[in-house]
C-alpha cells in the first residue's frame, strides 16, 4: 500500500506520518512498539523544539485531556505524543509544526466566522420582525425575507 502522507518525520524514539485530517505516531521500539492515530481536529497544540548540536529536538502533540510531558527533552523521549528527533530534521519538524499549527488556526478561525453569520441572520430576522411589528411591512413580506434569510 503506497504512503500518501503530506509529511514524515523518523525520530529516535518512532516516525511520525502527517495527512491532511490525522497525524499517525508509529513506535518500532519493544515496550512502545504499535501506532497511535490523533485526528487533526484533536490536535489542540503543537510544541517544537530544535536540535542542536548537543541536544535532540522534539515535537509534541497537544490534545484535549492529555497530559504532555513537561521534563524537557529527558522526559519527551517517554511521552506518547512526542516524537524526539536530530539536529539534521529540524526543518521537516519546523515544517509538520508550521503545517498543524495552520490546521489549528484555521479550524478556530472558521468557527468565528460560523458564529458570525449565525449572529448575522438573527439579527437580520430580528430587525425584519420590528417591521413588521411596526406594520412597515406585512406578515407575507416578513416570512418570505425570514425563509430566504434561512436558507429554507
């Protein structure tokens, strides 16, 4: 079966495989050996640390409920979002966190945008119903607007 992942990232401690709605953290090792799948929209952080000359780098995955490591480097090697890799993948990394931290942004930002146009269409309801409250206009008028307003 052939690979059509966006990104991937083989670290010291597992790989990870970055699609457009999941990312899949696949461990080779004995005591962690398997794979974890964290849809996209689970996602609700993403930390990147380079690699240096001295020191491995490491992403992490932040989700709703999960406990991150919070040791630095020593305890990432252990955590199951975490994938710690070298100095010579820093920009693959840099690029998966750049990639879901865009996925994140953008799902908050359609949201915001969802709620406004709710607000939109009841307020436009609401100033039509004053009219026809006011006798400005008549019952017809205000449900032929209210069912286009809705989309009905």
């Amino acid at each position: 079966m052939a690979n059509n992942y966006l990104y991937c990232l083989k670290g010291t401690n597992g790989k990870i495989e970055v699609y457009n709605d999941r990312i899949i953290i696949i461990r080779p090792r004995i005591f962690l050996k398997g794979s974890k799948t964290i849809p996209m929209n689970s996602i609700k952080s993403v930390q990147f640390k380079k690699g240096g000359f001295f020191v491995r780098g490491f992403i992490q995955f932040g989700v709703l409920g999960g406990i991150e490591a919070r040791g630095g480097i020593m305890d990432a090697g252990f955590d199951e979002n975490t994938v710690v890799f070298n100095k010579k993948y820093n920009n693959n990394a840099n690029k998966i966190k750049e990639f879901i931290e865009s996925k994140i942004f953008n799902k908050y930002t359609d949201s915001m945008k969802d709620n406004s146009e709710k607000i939109s269409v009841t307020d436009e309801i609401i100033k039509y119903k004053k009219l026809l409250d006011e006798g400005i206009i008549n019952e017809d008028e205000f449900n032929m607007k209210k069912k286009e307003l809705l989309k009905l």
